[in-house]
C-alpha cells in the first residue's frame, strides 16, 4: 500500500497537468522510462462516457511474441500475490478464470474472467483479449464486491530479432464511491505490476533448446 501511494504522489502531478486533455478521449502521456531494459510509456485516455480512465502500456520485451504469448496466459491464469486466480474452465482458445483481489481500506473484489486468444487482424500480432462476464463463475463470497466492468488487451507483435513490442490497455470500474483520482492511482498501479511481473515471469523462463547444425539440417 505504501509503495502504491509513492506512486500515487509521483503520477497525480503528471495528471494534473493533463486532465483536462484527457477528458476529451485522446490519449495523454502519463508517464515515460526511457531506460533500455526497463523501458515503457504510459498513456491515459478518458473516454466520453466512461466513468474512469483507459491505461495504455507500450513496451518492448526481450522474448519472441510466442513466448510473450505463453507466459502472459500462464500470468492470468496462475496466482500471484495480489490475486489468487484458478482456471473455471477453457472451449479451445477461451478461458474463463476466477480471481480474488485483497483490497486495502475496502472490501475485497473478485471478477470472473474471459480470456480469448487470437490474431489480430489489423497487425497479424498475437493478441489477447479479457472481459468480465460477471455471472458465468461462482458467486461472491459474504462481504466481496463483484467486478461488473473489466476489459482489455495485450498484442504482442514481432520487434528486432527475438524481442516483442507489447501493447497492454485495462479499463475497469471498481464499484463502490471511489474518487476517479484514486481510481487511476490504483489502475495504473496495477498496470505497472502486471508489467513488471510479466518482466519477471519472462527472466525466469528456461531459454529454448539450442538446435545443433546436423539437427537444423535434418542430420
């Protein structure tokens, strides 16, 4: 909680400056590292008619799309700890997961999940596509609040030779009175830690198998 109110502090200055450019549904830079390992920009979008801010992360990562691809499905389905999630159930390339968020100062949220892999037609890039669909998991327990309004993707599409340009956008509304600016310290936190573990996830993964030269050839 502490490190997400330092967050917090360092992008509300940033969004002070921009908000009354955000309200007219362009996207605004909120932040940016320019570092060549770690680097990302942030955008915010407040769309005409939604009740809080779209986060969009674009970064590159140094893994094939279709390693990117494997871990980030590996990511929504597995636990971490923040969320505890388990798969409800998967038709082909649908997934449905349950995942149970700890709230600080508020009531605990879950949501029900679906998860769709696919191409995307307009870049060809690997993409993946969430939304709530609030009633085809089991209930809430006593005390926790449902979310009604989740949705987003990730496209992963090829840069230089064996890294990925990843596009992240998240849109969700919490339920309950929170005040938009709190809503976007905590959804862009969020944001900023699905990346960062995607980051980790991906340093752990065992590198592909070598491939010998009589074994390229079929030797």
């Amino acid at each position: 909680m502490r490190r997400l109110l330092r967050y917090g502090a360092a992008l509300a200055a940033g969004l002070a400056a921009v908000s009354a450019l955000a309200d007219g549904g362009d996207w605004v830079l909120a932040q940016r590292d320019e570092s060549p390992e770690q680097g990302y920009t942030l955008y915010r979008r407040q769309a005409p008619g939604d009740a809080f801010a779209t986060w969009r992360l674009e970064t590159e990562l140094a893994a094939a799309p279709e390693v990117v691809e494997r871990v980030t499905l590996r990511n929504l389905v597995e636990s971490s700890e923040e969320r505890r999630q388990r798969l409800l159930r998967r038709e082909g390339d649908v997934l449905w997961v349950h995942a149970e968020i700890a709230v600080s100062l508020a009531a605990d949220r879950d949501a029900v999940l679906r998860i769709e892999r696919r191409r995307d037609p307009a870049t060809g890039g690997l993409r993946i596509d969430w939304r709530a669909d609030p009633d085809a998991g089991p209930p809430p327990k006593s005390g926790v609040v449902r979310l009604q309004v989740s949705q987003g993707y990730w496209l992963f599409t090829p840069a230089t030779e064996d890294r990925t340009h990843v596009v992240y956008e998240s849109y969700a509304e919490p339920g309950g009175p929170f005040p938009g600016w709190l809503v976007d310290v905590i959804s862009s936190g969020k944001v900023m830690d699905v990346i960062t573990r995607l980051r980790s996830s991906l340093s752990a993964e065992p590198p592909p198998p070598a491939v010998s030269a009589e074994g390229a050839h079929g030797g």
